[in-house]
C-alpha cells in the first residue's frame, strides 16, 4: 500500500487533498481510508506526524475558504455532516498519542 500521508502531503494518487486541492471534492471514501490508515499504525515518525498536522491544517483552511464569501474557492460536494469526518481523522490523529515514536 502506498503512503497515504505522502500521497495526501503531494496532492497525488486519488488521496483526500488530491480530491479536495485539484478537484473541489469532499471525497467521502479517501477521507475514511485516510483516517483508516491512521488508526493501523503501530509507530509514527516525527516527520509523519507534522505531516499529519499539516494534512489536518490544509483540510480546515479548505473548509474555511469554501465558507469565505471573499473567496472563489467552493467544495462541490461538501457534505451537511464534514465535521464527523474531520472529527474522525483528529481521533485518529490523536491516537497516535500513545504509540511508539
């Protein structure tokens, strides 16, 4: 399985900011296959986990600039319930709190 995390850092190979950044696409099934990965990983690098941060940030500020009138950034397809799934991605995130560094 290719890197989630780098392919989501690069925009590349169908990942959740792939969809988000290049197509304008809240898209359901690689946010949760991100998420997913997360939660399977029994060690994490310094540098996957400010990827991860970095990953969360970039989802939030695309979130945010669909919202900003001032804006012309617009997510297609934003679902009414976006929260749960940035809520599932920051527990998994944060349950990588007590995994081996």
């Amino acid at each position: 399985m290719a890197n989630i995390i780098d392919d989501n850092i690069n925009a590349t190979n169908q990942s959740f900011l792939y969809f988000l950044h290049e197509e304008n696409k809240f898209d359901q099934k690689s946010i949760l296959n991100l998420c997913n990965y997360v939660q399977t990983l029994d060690s994490v690098t310094i540098r996957e986990l400010r990827n991860l941060y970095f990953i969360q940030n970039q989802i939030i500020k695309h979130i945010a600039y669909h919202f900003d009138k001032n804006d012309m950034y617009e997510i297609s397809n934003l679902p009414s319930d976006y929260w749960e799934y940035i809520e599932l991605l920051d527990i998994a995130i944060d349950g990588l709190k007590d995994i081996t560094i």
